[in-house]
C-alpha cells in the first residue's frame, strides 16, 4: 500500500488531531488509526533509543486489527515513514530496529501528541503538584526503569545516563505513578531493551517531549526556596548513587565539584570512622579523595543509614509549609532514625573525621624512594599484604629480571589499561623515557606528551624510510623486501607478478633519489608513497599493464596523505620526553602500518648508539620503554615471523636499551619471541575457559579456573623470572596513584 503526505492537520478527536488524508489503497478505519498508533511509539521511543532504535518486538505491544498484521504495517512504515536498520543477534536471527521517524512522521506524531497532551495535562500537573520533588528526577530521567532491581550494571554505557537516582525503593515508588500515567495517556511508550543475544535486559517508560517541556515549565514555577533545597538534595542523592556505585575491595579516585564537596566530606569522614574502608596517604585535597580496600558489610551498613536520612529530606521538602516548617519536619524524621540505635553521625563530630595519623589505616602508594640505579615499581599488595615491587635489577638477595619487558593479558573490565598506564606512569616519574601507541583514544597518561596521528594532522611517516643504516641491515635489497612485507600487512593478495613489479617500482623510487646499494648513499632523504604513485602512473601511461593493476590497488593508500607529509616525527625527542601518539583515528588496516613504521624509526635511532654494556643498571641499562596497549594489533598473521619489529624488539632491543610492555586478552596473540622472552607476565581476570587456560600456561602452577576465579578489577598473577612461583596480588590503579600526588 501507498500513503501520500498529509493534506489538512485538525483538531478532531477520531484521529487525534488528524483529520484527512490523501492516500490509495484501502485501509480501514482501525487499520488506520493502528498504523497512526506505530508512528507514535516510533516517535516517542526514538527520544530515548537514539543508539539502539526500536525493535519489532515492542511493536507487539499494540494492539493490532484483523486483516492487517504488523509485518502488514511495517512494511508501510519502512516505504512511507521510517529509517530501519538491522543487526545479527548471536543466536544468528536477523533483528530489524527503527532508528527514526522521518519528516512526514515526525508531523503526524506531532499533531497527535498535542492532542493528547492537551487532554491528560492537568492529570500530569496534579500527580507533580502531589509532590512536586519529584522534578529533579523527572528532568533527568526522560526513560525511567518499571522493576526499581534491575541492575544498573546490566545496561550498557550509553542508556545509564538516563537512569539517575532509580536504584532508591521510595523514589522509584514515588516517581512510578506519573510514567504510569503519560503511559496511559498515549503521551509516553512502554518497551524493553534487548540484548545482541536477545535476552531482556531492561522494561522501561520513555517520556515524550511534550511532557518533558512540561515538567520543565513546572520546575521553573516552583518557589525560589524550594528549588534550592530541591537541588542541595538532589545533589547529595548523586553523591550517595556515586558512593553506592563504588566496587567493594577496589581502589578508588573521587572528584569532588565544589557544590558536592561538604556533604561528600561528611559522607566519607563518617564512612571512615566505621573503618569501612582505608584511606590513601593525603586522601584529602582540593581535586578529590582516594582510598582503597572497602570494607562491604560497613561500607553498606553506614551507606543505608545515610540513604535513609537523605530520603527523610527528601520526603519533607514542601511547597506549601516553607522553607523552616521543611526544616523541622527533617530534623524530626532524623531524630526518629536516631532512635533507631546506630552510632553518632560524624557531621561536625570529632570522632567522625579521619585521622592522617592512623597508620594501621593508611596506605602510602605516593612516597617511593627514587634512584636512577635501581628501577622499583610498587605494583600493589600480595595476599599477606605485603607490598610487591617490580625491580628488574634484582635486589634482596635476588637476581635480576632478565630484561624490561613487561607481558600484561586479561578480559575486558580486568584493569589491564589501569595495570599498563601505572607501570608507566611510575617509569615516567622515575625519569625514564617512554613511548605508548595508542590504538584507543582514551589512553593518556599523567606526564606524557600526546600527540595525534590522524588524516586530517600535520604529521606524517614515512614506512619507506631505511630500518638500519649499517650492514647488518642488509642495505638497499632489503630495505625493499621490508617495504614490500608492509604493504602486504594491508594488502595480503599481492600476487607474484605483483611483488616483482613492486620490487622494481620501489627500487626505482630510491634510486631517484640517490640511494643505491652503496651505504654512504642510506642517510639521503628517503622517497614516499608519493613517488612510488608517479612511478606507477608513468609506467601505465606507458601501457604496462601490471603497473596500472597495483595503482588501482594501492589507490586509497596513495589518497592517505599521511604517508607523503614533508613534516615528521623527531625521533630523538621521543627518547627524550615521554609521548603517547594516538593512531586511533586512522583506518584499521592502515594503523598497523602508522605504529610499525614509527617504532622502526625509534630502534633505527637507538641501534646508531652504542649497545648496552652488561651490568648496566638504571638509565644506563634502560634508554626507553615502548608500550602498546592491545597489542595484537601489531602481532601479523604470521606472529612468529623473526622481522616483525614486535618481534624484535622481544629479542634483539634489549642489547639497545629498550624496555617493552605490551597488554592483549589473549597471551596467543603473540608469538613465541615475546612470551619466551618476557621477564614479567601479569594475567588478570579472564571469563572465557579456553582464553583463561592459554594464559595460565605459562604461569604454572596457576591454573584457568584460578584466573576465572579472579571477581575484581585489578587482582593479578604475576610472575618474575627471578622468583620460582607466581604471586597473586591487588594491584594500585592508574586512578589512586595519579590522585595521591
């Protein structure tokens, strides 16, 4: 069937606002005002759904007409109204979701809803002026969860923002009623959220706009008084929801904004006076407060007695008795919770703030002695407390690591970024140069320069630069097959034919501009992807065939100017400075070929100074670390191969100063190079069987369920090669150490 836009919008009452309509085909009355209803739902969802779109199975939630079938309608809505898109659950069924409703739609909907809402106002108006609170929840929760239980944790990052202050019984309760009404009253939908693999995870109530501009308009109507006492207890709720929020037994960073900072204190001074948890060293500062080790069975205990005072302010704001008549009911219901028999409330209590003096309470994780001869990392606590210390030089008694490098495995949510950005960002304190590729672009470190790679920057590099100026590295010939070995990373179908035609093409590159076989010729400015095109577009202007195949093949990499930028990395400050350098916004198959050409550049540098004498120590031993944080981006489809330079820097660049840290889920992403050589192995947390048991091989006598066994964010197995048996340990977070300072 086909439907033409609306001719007339009208106040008439069949159709909510919609009188006539231009359309062929027939339709019934009902079936009409069915498919009215689906553009609605679409409509309204959409506000609240903008990532995931409306599936199909909450369209089953309207009641449908004979003789025309949902799949009936969707199909009109897909012609006429709507963008769908679809996705492939793990189960493998096929998912349609509407990601909007378009113009048309979107007018139908919108002389509908006013209808409506023109209608079922004043009900709306009376349940807010029943308790008129329940604005500061209404004005940040346009979708509000049915079941208050639902764990938020189960709700992927992008709704959580729409579910503030749910998880308290009395405000959900409270707040439920009006949802329940605008749901009822056509001016909200009712869904549920699925996920990939299509169980339910969350049923919800999603507000329309004409209601969210209303609870707006009422906020803004409410005395002066009571919109400042409604905020100050809104305010603390957030505190109390971050609090609660917290992981049990796990280190923690606060921000404290100025508008929260009192009641935070309060909170946290009372929580620590019942030993809930133990503080870091100079916990309290102007930016925020850490601490580590909570406590659960206190930490909930003293978190309901605050929640319950919280909601006794909350339940006495008035509009109608004032601004001292709300004081006195609050104090009054405290009194009552007082009775009840817990201890005293440390606001404005000695007995409730913490003492910087109480060393059984206090960790110091900021005050390690530092000596350019001696690298020592505290890394966290082991299961008898005691502190755990990477020091590749030994000590005590023991020998040393037998090199820097530093192999990090673990799950997703495991802290293995939080383990990789600690370790350097102690290394950085101690005055140690480092490197970090980042294929993420959340990944910056206190201290560290971060500079971006990307298409539309400044900077380039050039993977046609020389790998070694010396003989050892082979020379020209060499050079050649290594570029070739590159382009095959991005490009894995050269045929044969091809690779001899590169051969010639990239030898003729290098020839033009000066450097041949002879190695006084290496130093001179290296050609790019930009010479390589014009020899390529001169071949095939000549008829040669297989030159016009790989300049149509490598036309999108001649595109990426980022090869060809005359303006380049300096090497040498990054053996000076440490830098994070951020590839993350350059096209997958191209990152890898950014990452190696710029850690090539780095070793080319390092291996034109003099090899590490053995004994070195310190900064004599260690000139630069590189990390990389998933780092199976840079391991090919060969991960053995002996010229990967992931692989040589595992085996070879320790005799040049290089330290290396890489982290990855899978300890099979790598080759054997890298696991046989790595001094340190850090296995977190890992929930999938047959991943667990390949990282605990070489953490024997750990096993895989001891990993599957692991619950929290930062708990670890580690193993020096210096000592006989892996250790488990809790490891200090990048979060606590950088707040400490």
């Amino acid at each position: 069937m086909e439907m033409g836009v609306p001719r007339t919008v009208m106040n008439e009452s069949s159709f909510d606002g919609l009188k006539e309509f231009d359309y062929e085909g027939g339709y019934s009355k009902e079936q009409f005002r069915y498919l009215l209803d689906l553009i609605v739902y679409i409509s309204i969802a959409q506000k609240g759904l903008v990532v995931y779109g409306v599936e199909k199975n909450d369209l089953k939630k309207l009641k449908g007409v004979s003789g025309y079938s949902l799949d009936d309608a969707i199909t009109d809505l897909q012609e006429n109204f709507s963008y769908i898109s679809s996705y492939t659950r793990e189960d493998g069924k096929r998912i349609n979701r509407f990601k909007k409703v378009e113009d048309m739609g979107e007018s139908i909907s919108k002389a509908i809803l006013s209808a409506r809402f023109e209608r079922g106002e004043a009900e709306l108006r009376s349940i807010l002026e029943e308790y008129p609170q329940i604005v500061a929840i209404l004005r940040k929760s346009r979708v509000f969860p049915r079941v208050r239980t639902q764990p938020v944790d189960s709700i992927e990052k992008e709704l959580e923002q729409y579910f503030t202050f749910y998880r308290n019984k009395e405000i959900h309760e409270l707040c439920l009623p009006f949802y329940e009404a605008a749901e009822k009253l056509g001016l909200a939908v009712f869904g549920s959220w699925h996920t990939t693999q299509g169980s339910k995870e969350v049923e919800y109530y999603i507000l329309s706009d004409a209601v969210m501009d209303m609870v707006d308009k009422y906020a803004e109507e409410l005395p002066e008084d009571f919109k400042d006492d409604l905020e100050t207890v809104a305010r603390k709720i957030k505190v109390l929801e971050f609090l609660r929020g917290i992981p049990t037994s796990y280190a923690y960073f606060i921000e404290q904004s100025p508008e929260s900072e009192p009641y935070l204190e309060m909170c946290l001074n009372w929580l620590h006076s019942e030993k809930a948890f133990k503080l870091a060293q100079n916990w309290r500062k102007p930016e925020g407060v850490a601490f580590v080790s909570l406590k659960k069975e206190k930490y909930d205990k003293v978190l309901k007695v605050i929640e319950k005072e919280l909601m006794a302010e909350f339940f006495a704001l008035s509009v109608k008795e004032g601004k001292s008549q709300s004081k006195k009911k609050v104090t009054q219901k405290i009194d009552e919770l007082n009775s009840e028999g817990r201890t005293k409330h440390p606001l404005n209590s000695e007995e409730g703030k913490a003492s910087s003096t109480n060393e059984d309470h206090i960790i110091d994780v900021g005050n390690v002695v530092h000596n350019t001869d001696q690298i020592s990392i505290l890394l966290g606590r082991d299961e008898n407390g005691k502190e755990v210390f990477w020091e590749p030089e030994g000590g005590n008694e023991k020998e040393k690591i037998i090199n820097g490098n530093i192999l990090i495995t673990g799950a997703s949510g495991s802290g293995k970024t939080e383990t990789f950005k600690s370790i350097l960002y102690e290394l950085n304190k101690q005055g140690f140069a480092c490197l970090v590729l980042s294929f993420h672009s959340d990944l910056e470190i206190d201290g560290f320069d971060y500079l971006k790679i990307n298409p539309k920057g400044e900077v380039g590099v050039n993977p046609l630069d020389f790998d070694s100026l010396d003989d050892e590295g082979g020379g020209l010939p060499v050079q050649v097959f290594n570029v070739l070995e590159r382009l095959e990373s991005v490009y894995p179908n050269l045929g044969t034919n091809q690779r001899a035609k590169m051969v010639d093409v990239l030898t003729e590159a290098y020839r033009r501009k000066g450097i041949t076989e002879q190695e006084e010729t290496w130093r001179k400015t290296c050609p790019n992807f930009e010479d390589v095109e014009e020899i390529l577009k001169e071949m095939s202007e000549k008829g040669d065939k297989k030159a016009e195949e790989l300049k149509n093949k490598f036309v999108e990499l001649f595109t990426y100017k980022i090869f060809s930028r005359k303006k380049a990395i300096d090497t040498k400050d990054l053996l000076i400075k440490s830098t994070v350098i951020d590839v993350s916004k350059m096209d997958d198959k191209y990152m890898f070929l950014v990452a190696d050409t710029i850690i090539r550049k780095v070793y080319r540098e390092l291996k034109l100074r003099e090899a590490i004498e053995y004994g070195a120590k310190g900064k004599e031993r260690f000139r630069i670390f590189i990390g990389l944080d998933e780092a199976k981006i840079m391991t090919s489809k060969k991960k053995d191969d002996k010229k990967a330079i992931i692989n040589i820097l595992a085996t070879e660049a320790r005799k040049y100063g290089v330290g290396f840290i890489v982290a990855s889920q899978q300890i099979e992403h790598f080759g054997k190079d890298i696991v046989q050589n790595t001094g340190t192995k850090i296995a977190l947390m890992e929930g999938d069987a047959g991943i667990a048991k390949a990282n605990a091989k070489n953490l024997s006598p750990i096993t895989a369920q001891d990993l599957m066994n692991i619950k929290r964010p930062g708990e670890a197995f580690i193993h020096f090669s210096n000592e006989e048996k892996p250790r488990k340990i809790l490891i200090i977070p990048y979060a606590l150490r950088t707040a400490v300072e």
